[in-house]
C-alpha cells in the first residue's frame, strides 16, 4: 500500500468514527428518514377456496393479505354471516394470513355471505379494511335476489346507524325474542339496508338496536321497527321503509335547580340531609316563566300531602292568592302549582312543615318561604309561523326543541300559528302526525296489535325568536 492510500484509509476510519462516537461516547442510530405515511389498508392476494366458489364442502376459509394485519379481538362483534349459523365461526389471524373456522356443518344448496365490517386492519397504522365481503355457495348456483330499503326513526324523523335490520323466515311473534334472524344487515351513513344473495322466498324485517349484539328483541326499552307485512322476495320487490320506535320520552318543561339545593335556594346541611324533605323546582335564576306552571321534584315519591298546608302570596305586602291548585304525577314525585301569572310580580311561596311526608317518612324541619319573581312581557316574542303544504287531515302537532329538549307541543287547527308570547331563543321544529289526537307521540305496539308508531316529520329550517320582537316565518313542507 502507498503512502496516498493509507492517507485516505485514515481518514475514512476517522470519519466512521466520528459518526459513531458521540459527545457521550454511546452510538446514534438514526432509522431512515422521509417516506409517506401508509394509508391503504390491507389489500387481499389469495383466498382459499377462491371467492364465489361453487359446491362449497370444507370447513374453512383461508385469506391471506399484502401485510401484516391486526388480531381478531372483535371478530364476533363485527362478523355477520348471512344466513346466520347456530354457532358463530372462529375467526384467527397469524402475520398475513386470516382464517375461517366452521362448528356447524353448513346448509345444502344456500348462498353464503361473510361480512367482516371493520375487523381487518394493518399491524402498523391500522388501516382498516372497511366491509371485505367473501361470498361462496354449498349448491351449484347462487341466490342473486336483493332487497333495499330504509330505517327512520319515528319519534324524531332521524336515523340511527347503530341500528340492524333482520329477516326472519318464521312468522311467529316470538321469533324475534327466541330465535336468531335468518339474515343481518347493518345501515350506511343514510340509514339504507341492502340484502344481498337471498332466495325467493317470504320473510318477516324488523329492524333492532342491539348493542350486546344477541339478535333478539327483549322489550319496549329497545329501539325496534317492523315491517307492516310480510316481504316477499322477487325480481320486482320495492324498497321497505322501517319505522323504528323506543319508549316515549317526556318533555321538558324547563331548567331545574341542582338536586342539593332546597325549596329556599339555600344548600341542606350535611346534618339535615337525611332527616329532611327535600325537593328542587323549575326556576331559573329564581324567576318563573309565564308560561309555564312551578314544579316541585322530589327525591323520593310522596305519601302523602296537604294542599291546605301552603300559600301563595305576591308583593311585599304578602297579598294572598286565591286561585291556583296542585296537581300531582302519576310517580308521586311531581307536584305542580297551575296559577295564571303576573308579569315583574314578586311572588312568596310558603310552605307548612306538615305540608308533605315522602316514603321514607321525611318531611320539612320547618316552615319554608321560597320567593320569585315573575319574567316581563318584553322578555319574550311574538310569533307567527304560516306553513304552506300542511295536511291537516293528519292532526299535526307542532314540536318546538330548544337545545335538544321539547319545550312546547302545540295542535294545529289551521296552517297558521300565532303565539303573543314566545320565550326567546333558537328552535328545532317538527311535525307530529297525531293519528290518535290525544297531542302527543305514542310508539307502537308489535305483539298483539300491530301498531305501527306515529310519525314525525322534521321541519329543515330552524327558527330564532328573539324578545320584544315580532317573530313572523313562512314555512314550506
């Protein structure tokens, strides 16, 4: 080796060496830079037996994909496998590769499909492979019928995507509580249904929020929906709209003060707190609304109470008022004073201490005085609305939500509305087609009579009424 050789020998160590010894004497490995962020998700290479197969006859499936992909954690919350096997498959992942695993035998001459909705994502981003779909048959044709349609919920003319919608073969009622559905379906972001692969056959929808994912209808407090009639599957089958319903909910009257504190707007003390009687109402910043009546709730129902026992008073003078009365829930919980208010009048409330006695035997310690004030006239609005297209034979109810909540229901006898006072603020309005006038929603009924819930149609444009204001809305439907 010359000497202009080991000259650059030398150097190219020390330049190693530099790049290796730091400060701190430790190496720096520095991974590689730059590159875009993979977003694609795992992409399928081979499927054994291939998809679409004919004559299906084994016991498993095997995919294999362009990467890693994810464990199989939620496979059994995502699969849906139509038509629905007695026992769910096992479904494994190792590297690339995933696999179907059969515990039923499988039924002769039916179109199977497999749904994995969100289960199969890559290792490193978890991209996920939205609806993969496998398809196969155990006969040597395929079931090619579809059906398509929609679920609305009834009460609010809203979707809910968390919904499924099931077909049954069977036309028993109780197939719904005791037996697992023929085929599953989930909703798109439009809440539409699409059943693929069925055969020409009659079947029985329904529609089910079903979070513990057991397919079955257990009472009034799930949301449900069902098909007037039984759906014949043809070629010329139009699409089927559900109309889903839960229990009604009741309406809101107005802001209530926090549960700790009492009829006086004073906090119960910690000694007091089990041995007194105690309530909240529906003021707000101690006023009340006059449009609507005081509310008194209270923390367990009552057994007792004596309207004799309280007084209501105005002004500092403590005018007695004679005309007003109580009225108490069906729950026991409630009791309401129905009085015709005054405007920026001052009003006392003064209850005995005998007035009440809850289930647990508490009642007041003392005599108590709660005092309020009444809202003016220029708090609130005028409004009118006129609606262009409104059938009135349909009994419509006029729905007012103000921040989620309903707040007023009103019956419509003509397409116009006139309110002199209105409390202010921006409202949701809807529609209630009252089939049964009593001026409320009522669900359905689907063991024993059939009855499919009222409907309510949601009015796109919002409205905002502002106080000391003529409010004045024309309204298309």
């Amino acid at each position: 080796m010359n000497y202009r050789s080991l000259i650059s020998v030398v150097v190219l160590v020390s330049i190693i060496s530099a790049s290796i010894i730091g400060g701190s004497g430790c190496a720096n490995i520095i991974p590689p830079q730059g590159g875009d962020r993979d977003s694609l998700p795992p992409a399928l290479q081979k499927v054994t037996p291939g998809d679409s197969s004919r004559n299906f006859n084994g016991n498993k499936i095997e995919f294999e994909f362009d990467e890693f992909i994810g464990d199989m954690i939620n496979a059994q919350q995502e699969l849906l496998i139509s038509p629905m096997p007695k026992t769910m498959p096992t479904v494994t992942s190792k590297l690339r590769n995933l696999t179907v695993k059969w515990k039923d035998s499988l039924e002769a001459n039916t179109t199977y499909t497999i749904n994995f909705g969100n289960t199969i994502k890559d290792i490193n981003e978890s991209n996920v492979l939205k609806n993969f779909t496998y398809t196969f048959t155990t006969g040597s044709y395929f079931d090619s019928l579809e059906l398509r349609g929609n679920v609305i919920l009834a009460e609010t003319g809203k979707i809910d995507t968390t919904l499924i919608v099931m077909l049954h073969s069977s036309a028993d009622d109780s197939a719904v509580v005791n037996q697992k559905p023929r085929y599953v379906a989930r909703l798109d972001s439009k809440g539409n249904f699409h059943f693929r692969n069925l055969p020409a056959k009659t079947y029985y929808l329904y529609a089910l929020k079903d979070d513990n994912r057991a397919y079955r209808y257990f009472g009034n407090k799930q949301v449900f929906g069902f098909a007037p009639a039984p759906v014949i599957i043809s070629d010329t089958i139009a699409p089927v709209t559900l109309y889903a319903y839960g229990p009604a909910q009741a309406a809101v009257a107005g802001p209530a003060l926090p549960a700790s504190v009492n009829a006086g707007g004073r906090r119960a003390t910690t000694v007091s707190a089990d041995r007194r009687l105690r309530f909240s109402t529906n003021l707000s910043n101690n006023q009340q609304d006059l449009l609507n009546d005081f509310v008194m709730s209270f923390e367990q129902p009552l057994r007792k109470y004596d309207s004799t026992k309280v007084g209501l008073f105005t002004d500092s003078t403590y005018t007695p008022v004679k005309e007003f009365s109580f009225q108490k829930d069906s729950t026991g919980r409630q009791l309401t004073l129905v009085h015709k208010w005054k405007e920026s009048t001052t009003y006392h409330f003064i209850v005995d201490k005998e007035f009440a006695e809850d289930s647990a035997g508490k009642k007041l310690l003392k005599t108590d005085t709660l005092s309020f004030v009444t809202k003016k006239l220029g708090d609130y609005g005028r409004l009118k609305i006129k609606f262009r297209n409104l059938d009135l034979t349909k009994n419509p109810v006029l729905i007012f939500l103000l921040n989620g909540n309903v707040t007023r229901s009103i019956p419509m006898n003509s397409a116009e509305l006139l309110q002199p006072l209105f409390f202010p603020g921006e409202y949701e309005l809807r529609i209630l087609y009252d089939d049964n006038k009593n001026g409320k929603w009522d669900p359905g009924e689907f063991f024993g009579k059939k009855r499919q819930p009222e409907l309510v149609k949601p009015v796109e444009r919002k409205i905002i009424v502002k106080s000391n204001w003529e409010n004045e809305f024309e309204i298309a439907l």
